[in-house]
C-alpha cells in the first residue's frame, strides 16, 4: 500500500469516528426525550408504555364523543323547551 491509501483510509476512519460521536449523542438525547415523555405519560394518565397510552387515548376519544352527543342532545332538549 501507499501512503496515499494509507492516508485516504485514516481520513474516512477519522470522519467515520466523528459520525459514530454525532450518533452517540444524537441516540443519548433521544433517550432523554423518550424518559421525559414515558415520565410524562405515566404522571399524567398512569400509563408507562405506548400501547397502553393509545389504548387509554382510544378510550378517552370515545368518551368525548359521548359527552359531545349528550351534550348536543340536552342542549337540543333546552332549544326545544325555552325558544330563542
């Protein structure tokens, strides 16, 4: 080999190096992010996983459409009984 080669490899492994540190920290902070929401979740709506957060999002989503239509149904019942 040539120190050409030589040198052309020791630059891509340094650059390679630099990518694989970019990576680490890049990884570390989606880490953070990932604990801070799991935190988040489990104070909130005591859930500590993803599936379980959307099976409680599904929940309350049919829950809204319930008060929602009760909502509408009695406000529907006060039009009818006190004209406006």
């Amino acid at each position: 080999m040539t120190n050409v080669n030589i040198d052309s490899i020791v630059a891509r492994l340094s650059l390679l190096e630099k990518e694989i540190g970019k990576a680490k920290i890049s990884i570390a902070t989606l880490q953070g992010e990932k604990n801070s929401i799991v935190d988040r979740l489990l104070k909130e709506f005591m859930v500590d996983n993803i599936e379980d957060a959307q099976k409680k999002m599904d929940e309350m989503k049919i829950k809204i459409a319930e008060l929602e239509t009760d909502i509408n149904t009695k406000f529907s019942k006060l039009k009818a009984t006190y004209e406006w």
